[in-house]
C-alpha cells in the first residue's frame, strides 16, 4: 500500500524543549531539538507515512509574531501546491497553538490535512508527552479521515477544531480542550476516529487571502476586571490601532465607565465586544446595544480568536455589518 506523503514543519516549544533533569518539568528551555531528532525518536511514524521535515523556527511559542504566522501560512500554502504532499503536521509551542492554528484555518488554500502538536513536558522529562502526541498527528496527517476538516489540534489522543481548541492548564497533559463542543475526534488503538466536524467555514471556503500581505492590521485586547476603568482601552485607541477586542464580563458587558467612552468611538477603532468566560456565545444587541454603540458581537471567539478574525476582516473591509457577519460565519 503506498503511504502518503507527510511534511513536518517545525517552530520550536516545549516539545522541542529540554532541561537539566528528568524530572524538571518548569524552568527548561523551550525550541532546542531540532524537529528532525524528535522525529528519530519515534521511528514508527515511518510505517505510517513518507515524511520529510523543515525546521521552520526555534521559538518558545510566546514568542510567536504575526510576521512568523505570515510567513508560515504563506509557506504552507506553496507546500500544499505541491501534489507530492498530502498533508502538513506542525510542532508549536502550547501557549499560541491555539492562535496560530486558527490564523491558518482561516488563511490557508487547501483541504488537505494540517495538524499542530506539541507538549507538556519538555523531550528531557520522564513520561515525556511529546513522542505520542507527534505519532498520533502524524496518524491524523495522514489519515483521509482528516481531508476537509480544516486546521486540527492533535493533543491528547484527542482531536480538536482550530476554532474551538484551547489550552486550559497550564501543566495537565490534556490540556488542550475544545472551548463549549469538546473535541471532534479520538486516536484509538491507532485508528482515528471522527464524532462531527466544524459547520464554520475555513481554508479553502475562507475569504481572507495573504497574497499581497506583508502587515496585518493593528488589534488590541483590553481585560475587564471589576472597577476597571475606560483608560486601558483609551491608551491603546490613541496608539492609533485599527481594532480592540474587549474581553468583557459575562456575555460581552462592560461597565459605565467604559460604556460613554466606547459610544463616543463611534466604531473608530474597530470594537469587538468578546468575553473573559470559558465558554459560551456573546450575543448582537443583548445588554449592549452593538447597534448604537457600533460594536461588533464577538460570538463564541475566545478574545485571543476575535482578535486573528477582525485582523483579518480589516484587510477585506471596514464596513461593521459585514465584519459582524464574518463573526457568525467563520
């Protein structure tokens, strides 16, 4: 039977990461082996596809720009081209997985599988997480379960939508969960299992292009906490930035001091009414009036995904009806 052809690409993070002891599980340093080692360690992954890697950068993923997203989106989408590789598997860094895996589900030209991986526990640390989670996205890259689903999250055993997948510890090995809807599908006894796929359009359905691009829109995030005042959102609309995402309480609110300043924007910048919850929708004209106030209802994009969505509605238009309905859409 032929395999398929599968690339790695790889950015770093912690499962690429390495430290003094077995055991030290804080404190290592992030992006240190190269993605062709960590692949030596699993030398099963080549029965179950022809792989070939890059080492496309070396970061710890707090690091991540949107200079190296451009790039990387642009680069997978010329790989993709390519007839010869039937899917892409990327080892990121947990901490932006989750903001660079939509960012490409949103940007990149294809069907064919991309899958992000990565790790809790740095390759160095005893019951390092790493080697499986890799296997097991190599197993999704590869699978034609996989074609058309859009960007995944591999972590886990689990499967997860670039659009719902979120970290959600800052140590447990199952960190990664998909925010509301849980995960679309399992790795099970080296089988992948899929339970339901995303409805929101993505890659090759998707509107947003980077051909052309060399600078993305300017978008800020303001947290609300109790008594904050309007200065945190003022200090960056002054800076001149294009949009704000603001992640508020509840479904979306923010209190009067913040209210009088946002309605006297006028939707100069760009505001993005978001949420600091877990989960669940902000919902158009519920206790804000996003009609008046001339914000845009954010859905259920955590803020760090409202954020990628505007930046790049912003390089399509500047009209707030049609960047509200991007926001139901995708």
């Amino acid at each position: 039977m032929k395999l398929p052809n599968i690339k790695i690409i790889g950015t770093g993070g912690t499962i690429a990461g390495t430290a003094d002891s077995q055991v030290q599980t804080v404190g290592y340093k992030s992006g240190q082996v190269p993605v062709l080692e960590l692949l030596s360690g699993i030398p099963e992954a080549f029965s179950v596809a022809n792989i070939t890697s890059e080492q496309f950068c070396q970061i710890g993923s707090e690091h991540m720009t949107e200079a190296i997203w451009l790039d990387l989106s642009k680069r997978i989408n010329r790989l993709l081209q390519n007839d010869n590789i039937d899917g892409i598997v990327i080892t990121h860094g947990t901490d932006t997985m989750e903001e660079t895996a939509y960012f490409l589900n949103l940007t990149v030209k294809s069907h064919k599988p991309i899958v992000l991986v990565g790790a809790m526990r740095p390759a160095t640390a005893l019951s390092a997480d790493g080697p499986l989670n890799l296997f097991d996205a190599i197993m999704v890259a590869a699978s034609p379960k996989s074609y058309g689903k859009g960007v995944l999250i591999c972590f886990g055993n689990t499967i997860i939508s670039a659009r719902e997948g979120t970290k959600t510890s800052t140590h447990q090995t199952n960190t990664f969960q998909g925010r509301g809807f849980g995960s679309i599908g399992t790795i099970v006894a080296g089988d992948v299992r899929y339970n339901y796929s995303s409805t929101k359009k993505h890659t090759l359905d998707s509107v947003f292009s980077l051909e052309g691009v060399d600078v993305l829109p300017t978008v800020e995030i303001a947290y609300q906490f109790a008594g904050s005042k309007e200065c945190m959102v003022k200090a960056v609309a002054d800076l001149g930035v294009d949009a704000v995402v603001i992640a508020g309480f509840g479904g979306g609110n923010f209190n009067k001091s913040l209210s009088e300043y946002v309605k006297n924007l006028n939707g100069n910048p760009v505001i993005v009414r978001s949420t600091r919850v877990a989960s669940g929708a902000v919902v158009r004209n519920g206790d804000i009036n996003d009609d008046e106030y001339k914000t845009i209802a954010g859905d259920d994009l955590s803020p760090q995904k409202a954020r990628i969505l505007v930046m790049l509605a912003l390089l399509k238009t500047k009209d707030l009806n049609e960047i509200q309905n991007y926001f139901y859409e995708y």
